[in-house]
C-alpha cells in the first residue's frame, strides 16, 4: 500500500510470493495490479479473474502449466526455470504447449535472459541478478537503471532473430 500510495501514477506495482487466496485478496486491496506465485493456487487465480488482475501462478511440470492456463493464468511462471535444463526445458515444454505463455524465473541473468526469450519465453524474471541487496542497500538507482537497459537490450536482440 505505501508503494502503490508513493508510486502508484508512475509504475505497475505487484505482488510476489503469493501463497494462497487470502493474500491474493489483502495485495489486491492494497493497489496491487499483478500478483506472482512460486505454486499453483487455483483460488488465487479465480479471484484475480473476478478482480481482473493479472496472476502468474508457478509451475514446473507440464500437467502443472497446462492446468495454470486452462484455470486463466494470464503467464506461467516456470520456477525454478534452472531446475530443469534452463532454455532447453522451456523449448520442450513450448512444443507440445505453444499457446502458453511461460515466463521462466530462477537461473535468468544477463547471459542466459536471451536464451530463454529464443526458447519461446514470453519474458523473463530477473531477481538477484537485477536487484541486488547491494543495490538496494546503497540505493544506487543509476545502477538499477543502467542494469535494467542492458537486460531490454538483451531481450530486444533476442526477440528480433
């Protein structure tokens, strides 16, 4: 609520590790617009359907993502991403399952963030390789601007060929 209230005009502010419905619900009411999750709830993603926000619910297995999409899943977090082969598990799972947009969290960092947007990722989550403690610690938002520039540039190469 603080960082919708100091920030809401000017970012998309979400919600992450959601865990179960309740929750989702207290984010939402907070000025959340988007709601992330490492599991997959069916809960969560009826109520973000009700409040039309944006849910990106976990999953690793096939079964898992295609029942996160099926359910209304707006993207699929694919968690952790690395667990399973990295770029070559997303273009796996993509064969059978094109329809589904996957965005891959765990193991993306600047040398692998193309790779994954050419295994047919629809975006990638970037944590600690983006945002580090150290970062926020110092406040050096230049970096964090500067970081975020190369990982679009990346991205932007990587989806034009």
């Amino acid at each position: 609520k603080q960082i919708v209230d100091a920030f809401g005009d000017t970012v998309l502010v979400g919600a992450g590790t959601i865990l179960d419905c309740e929750t989702a619900r207290m984010a939402i009411l907070a000025g959340a617009e988007f709601l992330v999750a490492p599991i997959l709830d069916p809960a969560s993603i009826r109520l973000c359907r009700r409040y039309a926000k944006i849910i990106m619910p976990g999953a690793l297995t096939p079964t898992e993502i295609l029942k996160a999409w099926e359910l209304g899943a707006d993207f699929v977090k694919i968690f952790p991403a690395d667990a399973l082969g990295g770029p070559a598990y997303i273009k796996a799972v993509k064969a059978p399952l094109p329809q589904v947009d996957m965005i891959p969290t765990g193991g993306v960092d600047i040398g692998t963030a193309a790779d994954f947007i050419r295994a047919g990722a629809a975006a990638v989550g970037v944590g600690g390789a983006l945002i580090g403690k150290q970062i926020v610690a110092a406040g050096d938002w230049e970096l964090l601007s500067e970081k975020t520039a190369e990982f679009l540039q990346v991205i932007g190469t990587a989806r034009q060929g």
